[in-house]
C-alpha cells in the first residue's frame, strides 16, 4: 500500500523506511520478507508469551520455548495445564 499527499508526494511510512533501511526489527522473523521457506520457518522453535487472570491468584504471566507442531492436523490441544497442590 502506497500512502500519497494531496500534493502527489510519498509518504514514507516507518514500515517503507525499515524495509528501505534493512531494520533487523522487521526482517528477522518475517520469513516472507527474507524469502525463507513457511514450512522451515514454522518448524524453528520459538518463544510464546500469554496472560491469565485468574481470580484465585491474580495475574500470571506466562512465557514459554514452543516446537513444530506434529502433523496430526491438531493445531489446539492442552499444553500448560495447572495442578493444584
């Protein structure tokens, strides 16, 4: 998307001039953007982050390393699962 002044002019937005300057921010982890295959870059492992409020304890963050998921088809399924002591 190209973003124009009613003059005729550019407007460089922060994402044009990131790609224009190479910005590590950006490109690291955009597969898309460094042309690296999705199928490769899903099977890389990573980090997840998530928040639960729950009445009992308040707010617990949560970061955790996740993996390729297996080729079952089965995207949601139980990971962190609390036990009461």
């Amino acid at each position: 998307m190209n973003f124009h002044r009613s003059d005729g002019a550019e407007v460089i937005t922060m994402y044009r001039n990131a790609l224009k300057n190479g910005n590590k921010l950006l490109l690291v982890e955009n597969h898309v953007l460094m042309k690296e295959d999705k199928s490769h870059f899903l099977s890389k492992p990573d980090v997840a982050y998530g928040m639960r409020n729950r009445p009992s304890e308040g707010i617990l963050e949560i970061e955790f390393r996740v993996y390729e998921s297996p080729k079952d088809g089965k995207f949601c399924r139980a990971a962190v699962v609390p036990v009461n002591k």
